[in-house]
C-alpha cells in the first residue's frame, strides 16, 4: 500500500468511567495536532457530535491502547477514523517476546525509550479519582484535564522515538482492528441475566449436591475433597490411560484434564465439575445493567498477537458450560461462526504443501490424511473407518501444538509405537510441510524473529521454545485473519459480539439475522483469502434464535445437571403448602 | 449517548489492497538452513529394519575392503597397496542405503574371492540389495536356512528422501578415517601381529 504522508497528526487520549460489564462513560479528552500545534481539552457536555480536530483518511490518529479511546468514540457516536497509530501494539509488536524492564504499560514504552515518565502512583490516584465518578470539583477536573494531557505529551515524546522502528503501512492494519475491538467490547455479549442470577444466588448452596451427583460415575471424591487414589482405581477400572508426573503420581493439572477430555469424554463432566469449584467467581462474569457480558478483550496481549479476556471476566472463558448463559434478546438471535480447521488450512496454505490442501479442501483432512497415508481404503468414510479416523485426527490435532510421541500414545490410549508411526505417517504424507515447519524454526533461530503476513513479530528471548516457535505460523497467523475478519465485519455492520479464537460470536434481529451470517461468513472467507494469498477457508454456522440459548457440547451435560439440582433445590426450600 | 453504531463503510478504504502489504511465509526462500550429513555408518542392515538401496549405480561401487570383524569395522584398502594386501583384503560392493528413519548408511555386500566362489549369505544380501532398489525390505538371518530372509512392506510406503551428496562424498564421510594407503597402517600392523 503507499502510504501518504497524512495531512494531519492528532495524538488523543479519553479519560472514562468503565464500571464493570458497562459500556465506557467518557469523563474528558485531550488531543493534540502535531503539525498546527493546537491543543483541544473536552470535559462531558462539550464533546458534540463529532470530533473537534481534523478528521477523514488523511489524518492519522495516534492514541496508547487505542481501543480505549474508540470505545468513547463509539459511546459519543464519533465517526470512526481509518488511520489510526496505536503505539501499544506497535511497542508490543517491538517487544514481543522479549521482557521491556518497567513493562509494556506508557510508563514502561516511555522507560524503554530513556524518556520521562510519569509516575505510575500519580497515575492510579488519578484514575481512582476518575472512576470515583464524580462530581468533581473545579480543581479536580483540572487535574483531571491535566493528568489525561500528560498522557497526550508522553505520546507526544514516544512518537518520534519509536517512528522510525514502526513499519507504518502494516501498523495501520494493527490500529484499525483497535476500533474494531472497541466496537465489540461496546457490544458485548447478550446473558441471560436471570439465569445469571440464580445461578450466583443457588451456586454456593448446590455445591454439595453437584459433587455427589456428578460422582456418582467416579467415585472420586470425599465431601469435597478430589481423592487422587480413588480416581487411579477409576483409571485403572476404565482402562483410561494418565499422564503422570517425574514423581510417578498422577499428573491432575487442568491441562492434563482438558486433553483427556478430548480423548475420553468420560472424563468431562470430571473436569467441568473441577473447574467448576476451583476457578468459578461467578461474581466476577463482568455484566452491565443492560445484560451483555462486556470486558475488554485485551488485544495483541498473547505472544501470538491473539486477544487474551480475563478468563473469569469473559463469557468464553474457560468454563464452556456457563456458555449456556448466552442468549439472544427478543426477537433477536446468534450465531457462532468458525473457520472449520483453521490451523490445518492455515498450515496446508502457507507451507504449500499440496497433499494438505487436498486434504483440507477434502471437508475431512483427517480421513483424507488415513487414506493419503493408505491406511484406509481409497473408499473408506467417516461411517466405515470412524476408530482409525479418529487416530489420524488425533495425530492432527497433536501434530500442530508440536505433540511427542509419548503424549499422543496417551492421548490415543495406544502403545507408543502406534503413535510414533502415525506422527511418521504425517511427517511422510506431508513432507513439504515438514520441512517449511522445520525452517519456521530455523529461520527464528537464525534471525531472532518470527512473523506473520501482515508483521506481527515475535522475538526468540533467552529461553527459546521451539514448539511455540513452530506453532507461531498458524496461531498468528490466524489471529491476523481473526482480527481482519472482525475489521470487515464490524465495517459491514454486523453485530460482532465477541471474537473467540477461531470464531466469533454474532447477534442480529430475527429478520436480518441470515443475512448478517451470510455478511459474516463473506467477510471471514475474505480475510482468510488475503491472509492466506488466495487459499480458501471454509466456515460454519451455529444459529441461535430467542428463546433458545447457545451450548457448548462440551458443557452440556454440566449445564443441565446444575440446572436440575437448582431446580431441585428451590424446590426444596419453599415452604410446605 | 449515541446508541446507533456509525458505520465505517462509509469512509473510504485506506486498506483497499492488502496483498501489497502481505510478508513471505517462505521460511526456507527468507533463510535457507541445510542439514549437514557428517555421519555415514557402514553396516549392514539391522534385522528389524526396512531400508531401500539407492538404484541410481553412480550410488554404488565395489572396493577392496578389511573386515576388521572384533571390532565391527570395515576399512578400504587403497589401490596403491592392495596387491601387498591381497590376503587380507576381501571385495564387497558398498550400496547406499537409507532406512524408515531417512539414516543413510553404506551397505557392504560381499562379492567372490579370487577363486569365484559364493555362499548363501553373500547370495541373498546381493539379492536383497537389488530388491531394496524398487521397495522397502527387511532382511533377517536365518540359520537354520544358511541365508538372510526377505521381506518386502507390503503396504505403499513413500519413497526415500535421498540426500543431495554425491557417492564420493558419502564414501569419504562415511570412510575418513578408515583407508589404508600404505602399509604402515595400524590394521595392518594388527593383522601381521606386529
């Protein structure tokens, strides 16, 4: 793209109220134009329908975390610019990787630089003062003006500084996903707050209840206390292969649950219940009066530039059976739509290995990869072959976070030889792959440095992993065609509620609500093409209309049995007739 | 407070034409990195194993050799000094080989002495050898037989990753400390009980 050197360059930075779950309540604004020098502070009430310096493509608009600031924007119902330099992002872009010694906050951009900084108490004081709420005095709105002006002047100084480090044209790609991500966290999730609710009320008192009915099949826990030894004899009884520590005891880290989950459905429920009473802050779900979860998606924060929400904050975090509490409002509905094997398609494209492509374009890479790999019949289906389907799909899926052999034995419940032969067979079958994934590696050992398409880099710090190295390919890159996706469909309008990995979430009334899928589905096989310099992507469509609610089929199970035993014990608390 | 979300549509594309600004996920192009073969075993194949046997017959060749067989080695006897060494020397063909685990390795085949004659072990490693040039096989002692068996995958299994050296190269990997050019060489010495 040529870049025009913009006719106007306005630094900007809000100060807001962000209670938890609400949309951002604009306190003040200060904007400075660089090459005029005029100055602009706004308190609430002046800040009229649209921004008072110069706007259109031509202007670029430089902020710190600029969703923040957009955020306001989309609260105001402030046009959107379409230059915008966020040097957040592009000081984590310089960063990535590496540990910046005061952080990846101003503060820490302005140290890394050797410039002057402000001081990080005098900055929580003033935002407490800020989400106080006011009223403020005259001499605190002052300040207020003052402390939001010395982030202006920081910028300001950071500017300069990090220009010539910044490859503008890609930077502005990165920026106008940041009004994208505003427009999103201003969204929210639509929540079934009266369910919510319940659940909050009756959480603590089915406790008890949930553990003993969920047990019931494993006979693993004493009042609430999981018993390793009984869950051995349970393994042992099932015939369930476990991962298990130097030690030689059973390896019971989440992780290690997450995986046997994936392999042993079994053990699901088991794991949702842990997490359950482990991590569950319910109170935490962050909420508004308005009933959409809203949090901020902190984008860019993962080294793969994926956006990382607060697990306990964000309705997809980690607990899939609260996403039951998502429900279309009325008359509304949702639909969660997915890249169907976005990292496979990523991989087959990128590395231009051609037996993958076949496989992905195939709508089945796993059975495709067992006949490729003639260990099925040319003519062999899902229907046919499903066990040995299932083992090259495993393969797959282990392959891409860089499995041994040893974990997808495992995972496969088979000796380690099988396991060693199907991860040869991959190797094998797609050998050019193979070979781009080693060089992947190679060039961020050589070079010091991975990136993507579109210049999002990560750095190879001190302590190197060459599996997160080799997995940065796909990861990042699909996080370039996640944030692309979201650009063109916020830009199309539609009611992006939240990006999930490979996914996002949307919302529309009953009567533009196919249309906005398609809209959806248009713009994320756009993005994958320009990500992927032509190669196709398919996606996936699940459809929610009022009154029904979203399920994760991996949550399902736990769902209905909290939902029962809350039924069931509001039941028992009314008193007798 | 807007509630109506403003559409960006309508501000014109700044973005209109992103393949211009995609970076080549050509790792190999961007920084070429090749794997150095610094290590060639000669040995014949281990009896679990399913090698192949380069057909190209640049990749072959018949040498004079010591088999110095205490110690598993095999060492080339240099033209200069094989007439002095015409005892001790046998003649094998050195085939390249390469395993499931792409390990190239040189194959030593014994070929007749002087007088002509063969055995049933020599027989069948040569047959072996020519087999391995068009599928996998494994090849295993049998005793009681007085020859290798042969087995072939029966499966479709991919072709070899042959490396880029030429034979030579191989040889002199595989052979670098193991020539004998004069007669002041240790195995001599060894085998003249000097």
């Amino acid at each position: 793209m040529a870049f025009k050197v913009p006719r106007s360059v306005v630094v900007i930075d809000f100060e807001f109220i962000a209670t938890t779950g609400e949309r951002p309540i604009p306190v003040c604004m200060v904007a400075h134009e660089l090459r005029s020098g005029q100055h602009w502070r706004l308190w609430q009430g002046q800040f009229g329908p649209a921004p008072p310096y110069p706007t259109g493509p031509d202007v670029l608009v430089v902020a710190f975390y600029a969703s923040a600031e957009f955020g306001c924007y989309r609260a105001l119902g402030w046009p959107m610019p379409s230059c915008i330099l966020d040097l957040y992002i592009e000081f984590r872009n310089l960063t990535n990787g590496r540990r910046p010694p005061c952080g990846v906050g101003l503060v820490g951009a302005l140290a890394y630089y050797g410039l002057d900084t402000i001081g990080a108490a005098e900055k929580d004081a003033m935002r407490e003062l800020v989400m106080g709420g006011g009223p403020w005095s005259e001499a605190e709105r002052t300040a207020i003006l003052d402390y939001c002006e010395s982030d202006v002047c920081a910028l300001e100084r950071l500017l300069p500084v990090m220009l010539p480090q910044i490859d503008i044209p890609r930077a502005l790609l990165r920026g106008r996903y940041m009004a994208a991500a505003a427009v999103m966290e201003f969204n929210g999730t639509p929540i079934d707050v009266p369910t919510l609710q319940m659940l909050r009320e009756q959480w603590t008192g089915i406790q008890d209840v949930l553990i003993a009915a969920v047990d019931r099949d494993y006979g693993v826990f004493d009042g609430r206390t999981f018993k390793a030894d009984r869950f051995e004899r349970f393994l042992q009884h099932q015939n369930t292969p476990w991962a298990r520590l130097e030690s030689g005891r059973l390896d019971l880290g989440d992780g290690t649950f997450r995986q046997a989950s994936k392999s042993y459905p079994i053990i699901a429920p088991l794991r949702e219940l842990r997490s359950a009473l482990s991590d569950l802050r319910l109170n935490d779900l962050a909420v508004g009066q308005d009933g959409r979860n809203r949090t901020i998606l902190s984008a860019f924060r993962s080294k793969t530039g994926r956006n990382q929400p607060s697990n306990s904050k964000y309705i997809f975090g980690p607990a899939v059976w609260l996403r039951s509490l998502i429900k279309p409002p009325q008359d509304h509905g949702i639909a969660y739509v997915d890249w169907s094997q976005q990292e496979f398609g990523i991989a087959a494209a990128l590395s231009g290995d051609i037996n993958m492509q076949s496989a992905y374009q195939s709508g089945d890479p796993y059975l495709t990869f067992a006949k490729q790999a003639h260990a099925v019949p040319a003519d062999a289906t899902k229907a046919t072959h499903g066990p040995q389907r299932e083992l090259f799909k495993q393969c797959v899926l282990g392959v891409q976070y860089g499995m041994t052999a040893g974990a997808l034995a495992l995972r496969i419940g088979q000796p380690a030889i099988v396991a060693r032969n199907l991860l040869q067979a991959y190797g094998e079958t797609y050998r050019k792959f193979r070979v781009w994934s080693d060089a992947a590696v190679d060039t961020a050992m050589l070079t010091g440095s991975l990136n993507t398409v579109f210049g999002w880099r990560v750095h190879v710090g001190e302590s190197a992993n060459p599996r997160s190295l080799r997995n940065f390919p796909m990861q990042a890159n699909g996080a370039e065609m996640l944030r692309l996706a979201c650009c063109l469909g916020i830009e199309r309008g539609i009611e992006i509620c939240a990006p999930v990995h490979d996914a996002v979430l949307i919302c529309a009334p009953l009567d533009r609500l196919e249309a906005d899928i398609g809209g959806m589905r248009a713009a994320m096989t756009k993005a994958a093409g320009i990500v992927l310099n032509g190669f196709e992507l398919h996606t996936d469509a699940t459809v929610i209309r009022y009154p029904d609610r979203y399920s994760d089929p991996r949550g399902r199970m736990m769902w209905n049995q909290v939902m029962s035993l809350i039924s069931r014990h509001r039941e028992a608390q009314k008193p007798a007739a | 407070m807007a509630t109506e979300a403003p559409r960006l549509v309508e501000i014109a594309d700044p973005f209109a034409n992103l393949d211009n600004l995609r970076l080549s996920q050509d790792f190999s192009e961007t920084c070429g990195v090749k794997k150095l073969l610094t290590t060639v075993p000669v040995r014949k194949p281990h009896k679990q194993e399913f090698v192949r046997v380069h057909p190209d017959p640049g990749y072959r060749d018949n040498f004079p050799a010591i088999d110095l067989k205490d110690d598993r080695e095999l060492y080339i006897v240099a033209r200069t000094v094989q007439a002095e060494l015409a005892t001790e020397c046998v003649p094998a063909t050195l085939f390249t080989a390469i395993n499931r685990q792409g390990v190239i390795f040189l194959w030593p085949v014994r070929l007749p002495g002087p007088d002509g004659k063969q055995n049933e072990w020599w027989r069948s490693a040569a047959e072996a050898a020519a087999l391995a040039m068009t599928q996998w096989i494994r090849m295993q002692a049998k005793m009681e037989l007085g020859a290798y068996e042969i087995s072939t995958a029966t499966g479709t299994l991919p072709e070899p990753p042959w490396p880029d050296l030429p034979f030579n190269e191989l040889l002199k990997i595989a052979f670098r400390d193991r020539v004998i050019s004069s007669l002041d060489h240790p195995v001599v010495a060894r085998l003249r009980g000097l």
